[in-house]
C-alpha cells in the first residue's frame, strides 16, 4: 500500500539513539481530529478525534496514512523517553461500518505476547466492560517503514456512530479508582481493617497503607502474629497487579472462613500503589521524574523517590523491632513475555533455607490453576539489585522471604489445556484470592477449618467486593469435584 504523510511530519530520522524520532513527544493528544491532508472544509464523521489528555492516558501522537489507516506513536515515559509500551486512548466522530487499521509503531520492547495472540482491550460508551480484540485482527511484525522496529496493528470495525470507544493495551486501573476503592472500605467501617497515609508523591497524590488482622491486635503484633507485607504498581503500566491486589484484600476483608482465620493469626500489610504519579500519568515504567523505582531499593531519596523512601522506612523499622515477625515480602507485577502467574525469588547458599523459600509457590500452585512452578525461577541477576525483592531479601533475616510475583498481561495455561485462556480483570483478581488463601496452607491452619474444607465465598459477596457484574463466586476454597479434576489431570505443571 502507498503511504501518504502529511509534509511535517517527520518519519524515519536516523538520530543513533534509542528513542529515534519520537524522543519530542511529550505530551498526549488533546481532542486531536486527523482529517485528509490538505482537507480545510467542515469536519465530518468520519474524520477522527484522538484523545489521551485523560487519567493513565497515553497516546503521543496520530499520523494519517490513509482514510482506512492511521499510525500511532506512544509517548515516552516522562523524563524518560527508553520506555514506550503502554497506550490508552479514546476515539470519536466516528462513521457507522467505519473500517479501520491502527498501527502502533514505536513500541521500545521487541520481544511481546502479542507474537503469541495477545491483543488491546477495547470498550465504547455504550458497552462500558472492557474485552479483548478478536487475536485474529491483530498483528506483530517488523516494519521496513519505520527503521524494522516492531509494530503491533490491529483492525478494528466501529459500529455505533454516537458511541466513544476506547483502547488500551490491557485493563487499566487508575489511581482514582484505587481511591475509590480505598473510600468504600472506609465507609463499611470493618474493625480489622485500618487504612492510613504513608506518604506522599512528588506530585502529592496518597501513598496508602492497608493493615488487616483482627481489631484488638492491631497494636499488639508481639502476640506471636506473622507479618505478611505486599505492594503493587511500582511499575505503572502493569495494571493487572492492582486487580491481583485487590483479589487479595477483597478476600482477607471478607467473611470466608479462611478470611476468619488468617486475620487471627497473621497481620497484612498491603501498599496497593507504589507509584501513584506513574499510574495517574499513563506511564509504563517510571515515575514523574523518569525513575525506575524498582532499581533504588538500596538507597531511595526522599525527595525524588518519597512513596520508594516511605515504604523502605516502614519495612526498616518494622525489621528492627523484636516484637515483628516479618516473614514475607510479595511485589506484584505483570510480565510482557511469559504466560500465567509465577515467582521469582532469591538465592541462598543454605540448602534448607532454598527448600523453604520454594514451599509458598508449591502450594500457590496448589491453589492457583493459573499459576505456573515450572516458570517459578530464583535468581540473584545483577541487575536486578536494587529490586525490592533483592534489597530487603538481603535485609531481612533468614526466616524472612521476598518474592515478586508477576502474571501474565495477556493469558494462562492449565494442565491438560491446549490453548492458553485470557486473563480478565476478575481472573486477575480471583488469583490475588487465591495468593491470600495460600497463607492458610502455609500457616497449616486448616485444622481450624470446619471439615476441613474451606467453602466457597458468597456470590453475593464476590458482586459487592469486587464488582463482578455476573456475581459468579468462583471463590478462593476449592470443592472436592475441583480436586478430583486435578488428580485426574496431573499435577499442575
């Protein structure tokens, strides 16, 4: 096909660096309608208006190829223009049976899950329910028009003239959602459930900290109670990780038994947004001022790392008291690459010590069908150093374990599955379920269970906690027919 450009537009500058020409994008698209070029009349359907100027938005920039085809360039990170991945953008004036193709041609990774069928998601004003694209309409290849970078296209057919339809490259989960969220647990005024400011951003959005265990412990952790400490979305783009943190304290926060239990004897911790700014800004990788916060563990500044530096004060003074049991670190985050959920953890020169640390994801595996042991690896990579799971597995004493516990962005594989299934936003949070109960397995706390069987959570409870529009509670304790389907399958991968 001929590519028609726009005379200013600048395509295949040949700079030597990463970013290549789009290294001037800073900002997103504002209402932006891209009509044929030299075209000056009234604008009409059809003519497209680009929008990112929006919470998580991000969409740097729109070029006309033809009325059919559009190229679309992500806007680098702020203050770091290495990483762009993420996009969420909004598409308007449109004409019913409009047929469309959307390459976006400046992703900065190579390697993608989108080489194995994974595609953005997509919802329009009248069907708010984010779904994925048909994987036959998308498409991942080099591309000799923009330098043989990587671009991802898709088609896409718009059906409703009135309708604003919105894309992104997984489900978002903005910072405002997280406060509502936050504000809702609030208003049911749960007795174990204490919710505080940590901190502050650059930016001065909330650094919020969740303590759940039974009321009357909440001050007294030297009455022998482990402590479990979580966090979530250092890295902004990987929105799956707050719908996995949300699985966790939807169930810790519930009336299920096993709730019950590990409220009695274990205090969480839970930090759901590492990285408010990153999040609010549409960022993949970095904060405001272009930092990975994973990488400055070691030493992070108050002023250019405060949410990093709040958090690492916390865990400091937590580790330094007699009276704490700190025994796990989990960070929750998404992969690009790999399928379903997995760990990775530390190396240790003690064997023993090596055999415990790989019991909390044996028994996720257990629990989880989504979760993979084979993809489960411990490293001590370099760089990976100043990670939180490598700073505070090197702080914290030998009864304590760190992890970072990823899922896929796009799909998972079961035993006995030929096809991988695609996550959605409540089999994300059905897997944070499923950590949160893997607490009662490690603690060996079944015997406090009545049969020892955990029964399903209430459909009734999963609508309200999670807002799972069908209610289906395909909850966290599995029944016997779930077990005898696995013994019947093989033990999970």
């Amino acid at each position: 096909m001929e590519r028609k450009m726009e005379e200013n537009t600048v395509r295949d500058v040949e700079t030597g660096s990463e970013t290549g020409g789009e290294d001037a994008l800073v900002g997103n698209v504002n209402k932006m309608m891209v009509s044929p070029p030299g075209y000056s009349g009234a604008p009409r359907k059809g003519h497209l208006v680009f929008d990112a100027c929006f919470e998580s938005g991000n969409l740097g920039r729109v070029d006309y190829i033809s009325e059919f085809e559009f190229d679309l360039f992500i806007r680098p990170d702020t203050c770091n223009p290495r990483f762009r991945v993420w996009f969420n953008f909004t598409v308007e004036n449109v004409r019913e049976t409009q047929r469309v193709i959307f390459n976006v041609v400046n992703f900065s990774k190579t390697k993608s899950l989108y080489r194995d069928g994974m595609s953005p998601v997509v919802k329009s004003t009248s069907r708010p329910k984010w779904q994925r694209l048909p994987a036959k309409n998308v498409y991942y290849y080099r591309c000799p028009d923009h330098r043989r970078n990587y671009v991802m296209s898709f088609a896409f057919c718009f059906d409703r003239e009135d309708d604003v339809y919105q894309f992104a490259y997984c489900y978002p989960y903005t910072y405002s959602r997280l406060q509502h969220y936050l504000a809702s647990l609030d208003r049911r005024n749960l007795p174990y459930l204490q919710r505080e400011q940590l901190g502050l951003s650059v930016q001065q959005r909330r650094l919020d900290l969740l303590t759940i265990t039974n009321s009357d412990h909440h001050q007294s952790p030297e009455r022998g109670k482990k402590l479990v400490f979580l966090t979530a979305r250092v890295h902004p783009g990987e929105s799956p990780a707050s719908f996995i943190c949300q699985g966790v304290i939807d169930f810790l926060v519930s009336q299920h038994p096993v709730a019950q239990i590990l409220r009695d004897h274990v205090i969480f911790k839970i930090v759901p947004m590492l990285n408010p700014d990153g999040v609010y800004l549409g960022n993949y990788r970095c904060s405001l001022m272009g930092f990975d916060l994973n990488r400055h563990w070691q030493d992070p500044s108050p002023w250019a790392h405060p949410t990093l530096h709040a958090v690492k004060q916390l865990i400091v003074q937590m580790n330094q008291d007699p009276r704490v049991s700190l025994e796990f670190y989990i960070d929750v985050h998404a992969h690009s690459t790999m399928l379903n959920g997995f760990m990775y953890g530390n190396v240790f020169e003690d064997e023993e010590r090596v055999h415990r640390q790989a019991v909390f994801p044996r028994l996720l595996c257990q629990n989880a069908p989504d979760f993979s042991f084979s993809n489960t690896s411990f490293n001590r990579d370099v760089v990976k150093a100043g990670t939180g799971r490598r700073f505070l597995g090197g702080l914290l004493d030998d009864t304590s374990y760190c992890y970072t516990l990823e899922v896929s962005f796009y799909s998972y594989m079961t035993a006995g599955s030929t096809a991988p299934v695609p996550y959605t936003e409540e089999t994300y949070m059905k897997l944070g379920r499923n950590v949160a109960r893997t607490f009662l397995d490690y603690y060996k706390l079944n015997n406090l269970i009545k049969d020892n069987r955990p029964i399903h959570i209430q459909s009734s409870e999963l609508k309200s906690h999670t807002g799972d529009s069908n209610g289906k509670g395909n909850g966290v304790g599995r029944d016997t027919a779930d077990r005898e389907r696995e013994k019947s399958q093989g033990v999970r991968h």
